[in-house]
C-alpha cells in the first residue's frame, strides 16, 4: 500500500502540525502494509500496550 499524504490534505486532528499528521498516516499506512504482509509482529509493534483492542478475527 504505502500511501502517502496527500499535499493540502486537511489534518484530522485540529491543531495537529503537518509532521504529526505525516507521523500519523505513515504508522496507520505501515500497520495496513504489516496486515497485508501477514507480519503479526510488525502490526503489534504498532500498538501500544495500555491501548485496548477488539479484533474480529
């Protein structure tokens, strides 16, 4: 996938600074990457620890 930022694209976040949203997009877009690979390791190293997921599978 490895999408990139579109330039003048909005920040989703009010106040956020172009190298957040850019921090952002790049760990959402690498976490997808990770899925598609099947790299479960790289997808956790994502995650943080005190965050609480639901996963469908």
């Amino acid at each position: 996938m490895n999408l990139s930022t579109p330039s003048g694209t909005p920040s989703a976040r009010p106040g956020a600074s172009p190298a957040e949203t850019e921090a952002i997009w790049s760990l959402v877009t690498g976490m997808y990457d990770a899925y598609v690979a099947g790299d479960r390791a790289r997808i956790d190293a994502c995650l943080d620890p005190a965050a609480t997921l639901w996963d469908s599978a």
